[in-house]
C-alpha cells in the first residue's frame, strides 16, 4: 500500500454549460445524475465526477463519451497508478463536508480536492478490486432497469385499462373505444364507465395513523417489530417496503398509538413530504407521518397503489398547516375513489399487476441484499482487511469469492 495526494493520481478539468447543444446520444451529468443527452461529449474516458457545488458527497462515474455541467468536476485519471472505479469507489467512502469552501452553498475547489490522501494498493490488485465492485453494481443497475421497465408496463396497464377506460369489453375489444356507454360523474368531474360506482376512500379501505414511541427510552427500540418512517421510502424509491432503518420493540409498539399494518397495506406519507407510497411486503407499522389503508378486499392493494399514485395531486391539495402541510385523516376518508364495475376485466388485470409485481418484488429483495454485500465489502477492500483471489474473484450470480486477511474465507 502506497500513499498519494491525489493531485498524483488524476487531472480535475471544469465542466460547461450544455444549453445550446441539441439532443443526441451523449449524457449530460449534473448532481443528481443524467440531466439529458446531447449530441457532443466533453470526454471520452474513464471518468470520476467530482461535485465542485452543492452536494458533496454525490461523486460519480463514467465510462462512457458523456458531458458535465458547470457545477460538476471531471477528471482525467492517471490509469498507470490508478483504477478509474477503484479510485472512484475510494472517495465514495470518505467525507468530504470538512473540505467545504462555500460560505452559503457547499463547494470544493481543486486544491481542496488535489490535497486529499488516497493509500493505494498496486494496481493490478486494484484493477481485480475494482473487477468485484463494479460487478455488483453493474447487476444492481440491470435489477433497477428491469424493475423500471416493469413499472412503466404495469403503470401503462393501469392508465389504458382505468384511466382511458380501454379495458376488454365482453368482445375483447377496448371498451370506450369500441363505443361502451360513459356517463358523467360530478364528484370526479369526468365521465365513467356506466354501472360503475365511486365511493369514499372510507368504504374502500381501513385508514390508519402511526406514531412515534418516545425516542428517550432505548427498551423501545431494536426489536423485531418493523417500524416505517417516510425517510425509509425516500432512500429505499421502491414500490415495496418490508424493512425500515430502525425495528421497535413490543414495548414501544404498546407505548405508542401506532398499528400494526398487514401485509399488502398500501402506505402514504401524509406529511413531510405528501405522497411517498408503497406497498408494505410484511407487518409493520409507522410513525405519524403517514396514513396507511388496508383494502377491504385486500386483492385491492395493487388498484388502490395506482389510484392513490395517480391521484397525487388532488390528495396534496388537501394539505394544511403553517410549518409544513399535512393531509389530515379526516379528509382522505372523504376522498372520491373510482369503484371498478366489470369485475371480469378487473379480475384479469389483478392477475396480470400481480405476476408484474412478484417480479419486481424478488428483484427488489435481490437489489437489497446486493448492495448491502457492496456496502460491507466496500471499506474492507479499501483499507486493505479483505483482498480479492486472482482465480476466484469472479460475481456470478449473488456471490462472490473474497479472502479475508488473517481471518476466514468468504
């Protein structure tokens, strides 16, 4: 193990602004990721993006001709000291907020960035490093493209069959295209499909608050009873939620008026932000940022999801307060929902969500236990506690070969 300032180890460069480049193939990075695509690139290698404002601990890669904007850094990284993703996977583990030069927003400059120490192993042990990481991450993005990909078919089936209405008449054929009879609903200011009903959101489903046991005694929590916050489902983004960061115990469930939710509840943040939702995958329960349903039917649980997605908008409209707005219990128990007449199409296009949704589902389960293995590994690749085996270091599937120095075999 070797130690570098890493102005030795790549060359930081200045993005620009794109604005006038027209739309092409090229990616164009920002802070948060791909802001869009253009027709010209800025490299064409092996890159590290360094944040030069804003968030500072969002630093990225790419490996592909791409462009960054003028608030991102990119780099040109010397590839005979230094892996690019191994360099890259390095300084995602350090923190990077004691090297702040901005007065109101966040910023980095080169030498802030040029006097930061980096211990390096040689590189072919780097490159075999690096081989492992980006693996697992490479399967991670395929499992979240491929779940993106199911979404936006099983979103599609939602709008085409219960928002257009061109579910399968009795004949097969698109219902409201095919000329089925509609009538105007004054409570949804639309028209439905006739026989169709709406209902308020109490008849459909069991509206439940959660709570928050008291945070100053420890016996309430880390205990085996999941607990939800809306901050799990902002940093987990998934249609799914079966783990928060923090469990309680019985204790603290009885010490508390929040409830206890089951499987295939549908969970709403109704504060802090309005309008994270998912569905839960296991009992739990939540904080009182939430209002959460449990379906009548609970074959519901996939309509109701799409429903409260689509409809969005409406429910954060019915927000109030002064410090942030809340939706209160009371008015999602007064909101209008659509009640699906043909029960034959309705039947058809749960078995279709479902088979979609189990899909997604072990791809979600799959994506966390992936990158919780990264996660583990990560900082024992890098201070040099596990090194990879020249012959075994290969992902396939969920496992990879490690040995652990002076400890076990993984």
């Amino acid at each position: 193990m070797k130690e570098y300032k890493l102005s030795q180890l790549l060359e930081i460069k200045n993005g620009k602004d794109h604005k006038e480049l027209p739309n092409g193939d090229y990616p164009v990075f920002g802070s948060g990721g791909v802001m869009r695509y253009v027709n010209e690139y800025l490299y064409d290698k092996p890159s590290i993006l360094l944040p030069r404002k804003g968030s500072l601990n969002n630093i990225q890669y790419c490996d592909v001709p791409f462009w960054t904007v003028d608030t991102l850094y990119f780099t040109e990284v010397n590839e005979k000291i230094a892996c690019p993703y191994y360099l890259y996977s390095y300084l995602c583990l350090l923190d990077l907020s004691g090297l702040d030069t901005g007065t109101g927003v966040p910023s980095m400059t080169f030498d802030s960035y040029y006097n930061i120490k980096v211990i390096l192993p040689e590189i072919e042990e780097q490159k075999r490093v690096a081989s492992v990481l980006q693996n697992l991450d490479y399967k991670i993005a395929l499992n979240r493209q491929i779940n993106d990909n199911l979404e936006a078919m099983a979103k599609q089936l939602y709008d085409y069959w219960f928002v257009q209405f061109d579910f399968p008449n009795e004949e097969g054929k698109p219902y409201k295209s095919s000329g089925g009879a509609m009538v105007w609903n004054e409570r949804l200011k639309r028209e439905i499909p006739i026989g169709w009903q709406v209902e308020n959101l109490k008849d459909f489903a069991e509206i439940k608050n959660g709570a928050t046991p008291s945070t100053t005694d420890e016996a309430n929590y880390s205990g085996d009873i999941v607990w939800i916050t809306p901050k799990d489902l902002s940093d987990q983004q998934s249609k799914f939620v079966y783990q928060g960061e923090r469990n309680i115990t019985k204790q603290g469930f009885n010490s508390c008026s929040t409830s206890m939710l089951p499987t295939n509840s549908v969970l709403m943040s109704s504060r802090a932000p309005i309008g994270l939702v998912s569905i839960a995958k296991h009992e739990v329960c939540t904080n009182q940022g939430f209002k959460s349903f449990i379906p009548k039917d609970m074959n519901d649980s996939i309509y109701l999801y799409y429903y409260i997605k689509h409809h969005i908008k409406q429910i954060e409209q019915l927000g109030t307060g002064t410090t942030f707005k809340e939706v209160s219990r009371d008015d999602l128990c007064k909101f209008p929902i659509l009640v699906i007449g043909a029960k034959d199409a309705y039947k058809q296009w749960i078995v279709l969500q479902d088979e979609i949704a189990n899909k997604q589902f072990v791809l979600t389960k799959e994506i966390a236990a992936l990158t919780k293995q990264r996660d583990e590994l990560l900082p024992l690749l890098m201070n040099g506690q596990a090194s990879v085996n020249y012959h075994l270091s290969k992902c396939q599937s969920n496992y990879i070969v490690l040995f652990i120095k002076e400890k076990c075999q993984v």
